[in-house]
C-alpha cells in the first residue's frame, strides 16, 4: 500500500507540475496577447493622433484661403466702389458744366432784357416777340431752377455713395 500511495503521490506531483506548466504557458500566451494588444493600442493612438493633425493642417489651411478671400473680395469692393464714385463724379461734372453753360446764356440774357443795347441781337420785332421771348425766358428759368436741383440732388447722393464707401 506504500507502494500505491507513493505512485499516487508521484502522480498526483506529475500532475501538479503539468498544471503548473500549463497554468506558466498560459500565463506567457496571455502576456503575449496583452503585449500585443497594447502595441496595437499605440499604434492606433499614433495614427489617429496622425489624422488629428492631419485634419487640423486642412482646416487651418482653409482658414487661412477664406481670409485672403475675404480680403481680395473686399479690395475688388472697394476698387468697384472708388470706380462707381469716380463715374458718378464725371457725370456730375458733365452735368454741372451744363448747368453753368445754360447759366451764363440765362445770364446773358438776363443782361439784354435789362440793359438793352442799341446794335445788339437784331431782335427789334414788336410786342408779339416780346411775350414769345418772355415765356422762353421762363422756361429757361425754370429749367435751370430744375438742373440746379438736381446737381445738388447728385452731390448729395455723391456724398452719401463716397461717405457709405469709406465706412
């Protein structure tokens, strides 16, 4: 019976130690495994960390090209802006010259109804040229009551268009 314990006690050793080696193997497969499971964890941290960058590069970049284009549509603004005052301008010039043209001829004629001259016009008709004359002579007026309205309408809206530009 010693015998038997003895075997049974050598074998029950063999196998603890058989479980104590597979319980070691395991023990180095699951270590391995964890290993690599953080390598991948790394790895996947690095690229995703890559991406981040990445990504934060594309919308800086996109920043920075809607800031120029914001500044060029703003210079093209006020380059379209400098060139509709400088139209409105000359057209304003052009219209002002009018009016002090028909205001030297209003003037002029003026000066004839005031201060006749004996060889002046050649219009020494009688009283039905007169009152032809005289309503032409307020149609002038009046026209250039009207061409000296609008010139100060024009210079206000230049004033408004030059003023609404630069602020």
């Amino acid at each position: 019976m010693k015998e038997t314990e003895e075997e049974l006690i050598r074998k029950a050793h063999c196998d603890v130690q058989s479980v104590q080696a597979m319980v070691k193997h395991e023990r180095l497969l699951l270590n391995e495994e964890k290993v690599k499971h953080r390598a991948l964890l790394s790895k996947q941290r690095m690229a995703h960390a890559k991406e981040r960058d990445e990504q934060l590069s594309r919308l800086d970049e996109r920043e920075r090209a809607m800031k120029q284009k914001e500044i060029d549509s703003e210079r093209g603004l006020q380059v379209k802006t400098a060139q509709l005052v400088k139209e409105r301008l000359a057209d304003v010039a052009i219209r002002e010259k009018m009016v002090e043209e028909q205001l030297v001829e209003l003037r002029e004629w003026e000066a004839s109804l005031l201060y006749p001259s004996g060889g002046g016009g050649g219009s020494g008709g009688g009283g039905g040229s007169g009152g032809s004359s005289s309503s032409k002579n307020v149609q002038l007026l009046g026209t250039l009551k009207d061409a000296q309205r609008e010139v100060l309408v024009l210079r206000q809206r230049l004033k408004d268009v030059g003023g609404g530009g630069g602020g």
